[in-house]
C-alpha cells in the first residue's frame, strides 16, 4: 500500500463544499475528507454548520501533481466568478504520509448508530453495546467509508430496510460496487446476505477492506477484488453502487443486467441536484423506481427489477 501522499486543501464557503468535494473526488478518483474545526462527533446530524471548511484529497506521491492543480485552480477561478460574493482561497499541496492521514480521522470518527442494529465502532475506540446490535469495528486507513457520511449512511439505511423485505428464508446474494472501507459488505454479512463480491478500482481500498474483514472475522464471508463491473456475468439480489452520480448513469445498463430478476439496486454517491440526472439515466423498462432518500446535500435511491424482466 501506498505510505506517502501528496494533500490536496481546498478552504473553501461552506455553502460551495459539496460541489468542490465533488470535483475533487473526480479529480483524484479518491474519497475526500472535510475539516471542520467545530466537530466533536462524526454523526452528521451532530456537526454544526461552519462559515468555511477545508476538503482534503490525496494523490500518490510519485504522481506529478502540476496537471491536476491546474484543473483544480480553474474549476476555483470559474467558481468565483459565478459566485461573486464568495472568496475562494487558492488550493494548497504538501506531502504527507498514510499515518498523518489516518490519525486525522481518529479526532472525528466515534462510534455511530446508523439504522435500527447497526453499531459502527472505530478499531480504537471503546463503545456500549445493547442487545440486538450488531457491530462493524473498522480502520478506514486511506479507504473511504467510515458511516458517518451521508452517502454510506444512507445506502447503509436502504440497505437493512430492504433486507428486512426479503423472504427470511433465503439469504440474498450482494454486489458492493466501490466498496471503500468495506463498511457496507460487512454491514450486508451482518444483516444476513449470503453471497457477496465486493469490488473497487483502487488496489489500496481493496487492501483496506480486506484488513477490515479480517478485523470482523468475515474474510471468509466476503470475497473482494478490483474486477471491473462490466467484466462480470453473475447476477445478484442486491447491488450497492455508492459511486459517483456520472459513474452511476455510465454504468446503468451493466448494474441493470447484473442484477435478479426481482432484485434491489442501491444507488448512491448523488448530490441532491444530480438526482434528475440519475432518474434519467436509470429510466428504463426493466427497473422500478421506489424511493429517494435524503441527508444534506446527497440522495440514495432504490430501484428494483421487474420479475422475469
């Protein structure tokens, strides 16, 4: 695994920092994480708004980081010029190591309840379980996925309601397409799934999740890898896509074919005014929408495939 990264800061107005962490999340094609000098637990529904936060993404070391900050100073620049009364800083770079950047979650990530019995607990923090819980311990390391965002929170929500609507009888295979940290395959173990693949482009998060597995003893339970989804002929009864909005439309037709007849398709990852976008792109005679999901600035949506469809 990597040990030494470039840091990319962007300090930026709160109101504009979904669409910069959007951005550099496409930039990079990594997860970002936000600073918030205010917070003192991880639950969202906890942070308190801030005037201006600062978004971090990460770039290999050995990577030549002059093209990107281009892109990165005129997306700003364009920015700036659309919100005139805003002040956008220039963006910053300086090299760090995978422990600087893993100690900085350690101030924010406490344990977190997300659904009805899904208890998320960091690898160094102490937490009080209740009877019915079932706990994830998890070290996101360089990986996205902690729970506390509103794109895993609410695939993780979706998730255990539309488990709870399957025939308990039989237990669903899962695609975990991004997998990150592997938060939502172990969640998926945990709830009861039988078969589950869990994918990512990056070898480093595919390398974290692995850790985490073995960290909840389901190593045995979940198979990970970096196989892309188009290279994939199985079918699923559930499939987790916590991707970006244009990842998502770009693969519909594949997320489409793979999964069961009947079967649950989990989308997330979409900012509020990408959801029309997605809709679009997911408009299609086999699939049936059901419902959107809502946290801040980011939905989820379900979508299930009609029988024998």
């Amino acid at each position: 695994m990597t040990d030494s990264w470039l840091e990319i800061a962007c300090d930026v107005p709160q109101e504009h920092a979904d669409v910069v962490a959007d951005f550099l999340t496409s930039l990079t094609g990594a997860g970002v994480c936000v600073d918030n000098l205010n917070v003192d637990a991880f639950s969202t529904s906890e942070i308190p708004d801030s005037i201006r936060v600062v978004i971090k993404a990460y770039l290999p070391a050995d990577t030549d980081p002059a093209p990107k900050m281009h892109e990165l100073e005129s997306y700003l620049s364009e920015l700036s010029l659309r919100h005139r009364s805003s002040c956008f800083i220039p963006p910053s770079i300086s090299a760090v190591t995978a422990e600087d950047w893993s100690s900085s979650w350690k101030v924010h990530f406490k344990p977190l309840r997300v659904g009805k019995k899904l208890l998320i607990v960091p690898t160094w923090e102490e937490s009080t379980e209740l009877p019915g819980d079932l706990v994830i311990r998890i070290d996101p390391g360089m990986a996205f996925g902690t729970g506390g965002h509103e794109t895993t929170r609410l695939c993780l929500e979706l998730l255990e309601d539309s488990m709870e609507r399957r025939d308990v009888s039989t237990a669903p295979s899962l695609l975990d397409l991004g997998t990150g940290s592997g938060i939502l395959a172990m969640a998926a173990s945990l709830l009861g799934a039988g078969r589950i693949l869990a994918l990512d482009i990056d070898p480093d998060a595919v390398d974290v999740a692995r850790e985490n597995f073995a960290l909840n003893h389901l190593s045995s339970a979940i198979e990970c890898g970096t196989t892309p989804l188009e290279a994939l002929t199985e079918q699923f009864d559930i499939i987790l896509a916590n991707i970006l909005a244009e990842e998502l439309v770009r693969l519909a037709s594949f997320l489409t074919e793979r999964l069961h007849s009947d079967g649950s398709l989990i989308l997330s990852g979409i900012l509020a005014e990408k959801e029309p976008l997605v809709r679009r792109g997911f408009d299609s005679p086999s699939l049936t929408y059901c419902r959107t999901v809502r946290a801040g600035e980011w939905v989820a949506m379900l979508y299930r495939r009609e029988a024998n469809a």
